[in-house]
C-alpha cells in the first residue's frame, strides 16, 4: 500500500538535532577528544534530561514508540534511558569516526556473508535504520582489507553530513553521496563497481515523500521507497545491517542478506520492492523488539 506520510515530524526532528555550525561541532569534538570517552560520558546525564524537558513533541514520540514495542505504558525513566541510549551512541560516534576502537568492545554477527561479497568481487548495499550505531557497523571494514564503505543520504541530509563529518574527520567528508541528484544513481554503480560497500538508512525521508506503508509494531507505517528502488536498478546484494548499543562500550554487529545478486531487472519490480520492503521493515521491528531503547526515530513514525 502506498501513501504520502506527514513530512512536518520528520522534518522537525531531522533539523533540531542536526543544527549547529561546524565551528561548534569542531569545538564540541575537540572537547570529547581532549577529555575521552570516560570522562565526557558523565555530561550525558545533564544534557539528556535538558533535550527530554525540552522538546516535549520528541518525549511524546517517545512514549508512543516504546508504548508499542514494550506493550505497555512507558514509565518517566524509561524515556530517560531512551534519550540517553540516543546520547552515548552520538557521543561514541565521535570516537568511532576517528577509528579510536580501543574504547569498544565490538562482537560481530554475519561478517562472513561481507566476506563472501568481497571474494565474489565487492559491491554491496547496506540497508541500516536510524537505530543503534551504523558507525559500529563500519568498524568491521577495518577488519578485512579496509573495505571502502560509502553514505547514500537525501540530498538536504548529505549537506548536513559532510559537514558534521568535515568536522570530526575530515578524510571521510568525501564517502557521501546525496540521493536525489541526477548523477546520484552514476556516483552509487560506479562504486559499487570499485568494489564499495554503499551504506544507506532506509528508513526515513525528510520530505515525506515516495512512501509504502507496511506493517511494524502493531500498525502501518511510512517507509521511503527509493533506496529500494536504487537496489532493484543495481542489482547488487542487499545486507541489513545494525549496530546494537548494549551499554558500558558494547556493541553487537549484524548482517544478515536481504537479497542476493542478480541480472538485469526482476521479472516482477513491483513485487520484487514489495518483498524487500516487508523483509526489511519485519527485520527492524525484530531489532526493536530485542533491543527496544535503541531506535531513534523521535517524531510519529505511524502518522
């Protein structure tokens, strides 16, 4: 079933969190640099309860979200620790970007489906959410040939990516890769050509539009179309992927196949985009399910 979803939530949330200048990025990274990981942690705890207090339509989504995948009212503490899961996977981000792994303790699940794209030639899309940590998720690059990993973002988040991450590691400003442009589609076969692992997180547009609605948690849901549709152009192997905050610098990595390679386009595109959606969003309500604080989509995904 497609639809159009309510861009106003998605486009409030997709701004608050993400505005800043670069200047104070640098500065803010500078400081959890200098201070490490230990010690800036501890200012998590303030600056959470500030944004919970203070953004009270994020606290209401909030309460919505963890209403469905816990069965039950949410109490006050568990918006709390969801804020704050929110909180150490950006700060930890900082880190990640800057290949300080010795913080973490990473386990990974799946890698040899990764190693298996590679031998047969590399050239992967990797299907994430806005849940856990796709920073952890890179770290597994570095373990076998420091595969190339690439970002396909929308177009308006790219802008704000390249700077955040001009900020934190300037070497990495050059991976994204805004969809919507007209050579957007050239720039992702081109390296999946070279072998790249494109990243994308297939769960949310800013702009609301070129949605499904499929089912997740309980009620239909908004979910954006045109990565898949990237996919069924390509025609290279689609991996899901998640890094999993479990507390204390745990993280637990995991890949698991969407869709294998393939020749030319499917016989059926429509039905093909409608199975890989459904897989995609069943996989997501399963990480949610097990690990319900970590998801981050702070506005009424079910509008």
């Amino acid at each position: 079933m497609s639809g159009r979803s309510s861009p106003a939530g998605v486009q409030e949330w997709v701004d608050r969190p993400e505005r800043g200048s670069a200047t104070v990025i640098r500065i803010c990274v500078w400081i959890a640099l200098r201070l490490g990981r230990r010690l800036a942690q501890p200012f998590l705890y303030p600056v959470c309860l500030y944004f919970i207090l203070s953004s009270p339509a994020a606290l209401r989504a909030s309460r919505d979200y963890l209403g469905r995948v816990l069965g039950r009212r949410p109490r006050w503490v568990e918006n709390y620790r969801h804020f704050l899961t929110f909180g150490a996977c950006v700060l930890d981000r900082v880190f990640l970007l800057n290949e300080q792994d010795h913080w973490f303790d990473i386990t990974v699940h799946g890698d040899e489906i990764l190693r298996k794209i590679d031998q047969e030639g590399g050239g992967c899309l990797l299907f994430g959410a806005h849940f856990g940590s796709f920073e952890a998720a890179r770290t597994v690059r570095r373990r076998y040939r420091d595969l190339p990993v690439s970002l396909l973002m929308y177009e308006e988040n790219a802008k704000k990516i390249r700077a955040a991450l001009g900020a934190i590691n300037p070497r990495l400003e050059t991976e994204v890769i805004g969809l919507g442009r007209l050579d957007s589609l050239i720039a992702v076969a081109e390296r999946l050509r070279a072998g790249h692992f494109v990243g994308v997180l297939a769960d949310r547009n800013p702009d609301g539009r070129d949605m499904m609605r499929l089912p997740f948690l309980g009620a239909e849901a908004a979910f954006p179309q045109g990565p898949f549709k990237v996919a069924m152009m390509l025609g290279r192997p689609v991996v899901m992927m998640a890094g999993v905050y479990k507390g204390k610098g745990q993280y637990e990595v995991r890949f698991e196949l969407l869709a294998p390679a393939r020749e030319g386009r499917p016989a059926d595109p429509k039905a093909w985009m409608d199975e890989i959606m459904r897989l995609y969003a069943a996989e997501l309500e399963k990480l949610c399910q097990e690990a319900p604080y970590n998801w981050f989509n702070f506005y009424n995904f079910w509008a």
